[in-house]
C-alpha cells in the first residue's frame, strides 16, 4: 500500500531524482540531498553510476542471456533507460513488473512507463518487506513458470538488519524458477570514515525509508548465497561489465548479478 503523500517528509525516491538531475521533488528532499553532498561530494555520481549499472545489467540479462521477464523491486521515479525501456529495445516481449510504494512514484509510472507493443509493463504498489504480494501481484504479467530477473537496485540498504533483508531476497529467489536472475547494488560501509555514516544515517533516518544501513562487502555477498556470479563477480559498479575503460572509483556502492542454479 503506497504511504501517505507528505511533502515535509523527504522521500528516497525524489532525493534519488534530485541527485540524478530530474524535477520531480519537493525542498525537504533538496535539502535533504544537500546534507548528503556536504557528507559526501560523490552522492550525485555514485546515483549516475548506479543508474548506469542498471542499464549494463539489463541489456546483458536481455541480450547475451535471453531472460525476458524483469521484477524490478522499489523502482524509483521514472527517468530515462528504464528497465522496461532497456529490456524491450534489446527483445520487445520482454515483459516487466515495476514495485514500489510511494504514491508519487506510482502516479509518475502510471502515467510514462509504457510497454512496446510486443511486451508488457505493470506496476505494483507494495513495500518490499511484503514478498507475498509482490510475487502474487507479478505473477499478473509475469510467468513464474519461466525465468526473472529480480532487480533490487540501492534498496536492500534502507532494510535494517532486524528486518533480515537476506531472508526477504531468499523469498524472492524462492518463488522463480532455475536459470533466474538476481542483479543487486548496495551502499558499503568499508570506504566511509565515521562521521560520514553517523551523518547519512541522521539524514535518512527522516525520510519516509526511516533510515539506511550501509553494510561490508561480506555482508552484501550473502545476498548471492546459493547463486552463481556471473563475471565479473562482485564489484563496484562502475567496474560491473563497464562501457569504457576508466580510473576505477572510490568503492562506494557494490553490485552484481546472481543465476539460480
């Protein structure tokens, strides 16, 4: 169920639009945004590079592997190469289920995510803690007869520890068949001092999320327990299959992709 729409309260979609340049936001999102960039200079490139790994990660599942159904759980705003956009320009049959539970996001993709003629779009209002009707709702659009890729890009982060995020993504993966797909980013902990975590945490602790958990790399790999790791394994994101070769980043956010054996 989408949360109650209050523009006081900064949203982690809309702060996730302001540092990728977009104008869908409000000024308790910029201002938050503007606490994180004093804390962290890099929190606009880092929303690049991982808008940037979503379209690496789809265009290899769709192309070179040949997986035609996409989960891609607590979406964000629309904004351009959308995974539906990116999956369908490679194999338009591709059908994609968007999740998410912010009433502005789900007014935005209502209105813009439009599927090719071939394939399908939906969109589910859910949180990502109710795996239940995440899956009851997809299966809708998508035959979970057949392989998914289940797309949890810069969300597992804002699920505390005590809501176990590594059993929510082992439901998930439970409910698609072999030869599915798990692609995952995650903020890591190792490359910030103290006070920066103190500070982001303070900043997200007021926003509808209600905080955010950066966690160690071996943390993040568990995500990938019982998966197969596609090459290049878990890295940080910009290195993840990159377009170009450039001065590899500071390791601020780590991803990969996962096939269920």
């Amino acid at each position: 169920m989408a949360l109650p729409f209050d523009t006081s309260v900064p949203s982690v979609a809309r702060m996730y639009d302001v540092l990728l340049g977009g104008k869908d936001h409000f000024e308790s999102d910029r201002a938050a945004v503007a606490k994180i960039v004093e804390l962290e200079p890099e929190a606009p490139l880092v929303a690049r590079r991982n808008r940037d790994y979503l379209r690496r990660t789809v265009r290899y599942l769709a192309g070179e592997v040949g997986i035609r159904q996409f989960l891609d759980v607590g979406s964000g705003l629309p904004s351009a190469g959308n995974t539906h956009e990116v999956a369908q320009e490679v194999a338009p049959t591709a059908r994609v289920v968007y999740v998410d539970n912010d009433p502005i996001v789900l007014t935005h993709a209502r209105a813009l995510l439009t599927s090719s003629p071939q394939g399908a779009c939906d969109y589910i209002d859910a949180d990502i803690r109710d795996t239940e009707a995440i899956i009851s709702g997809a299966a809708g659009t998508l035959d979970f007869r057949e392989p998914v890729a289940v797309m949890l890009l810069a969300i597992l982060h804002f699920i505390a520890d005590k809501d176990d995020p590594w059993a929510l993504v082992g439901r998930l993966m439970a409910a698609v068949p072999p030869g599915s797909y798990l692609v995952v980013s995650h903020a890591l902990s190792e490359d910030l001092t103290g006070n920066q975590l103190e500070g982001l945490n303070a900043v997200y602790a007021e926003t509808r999320s209600g905080g955010v958990t950066q966690r160690s790399l071996p943390a993040i790999a568990r995500f990938f327990d019982d998966l197969e790791l596609a090459e290049p394994g878990l890295v940080e994101i910009s290195s993840w299959r990159p377009d170009t070769v450039a001065q590899p980043p500071r390791a601020l956010f780590y991803g990969g992709v996962g096939r269920k054996p």
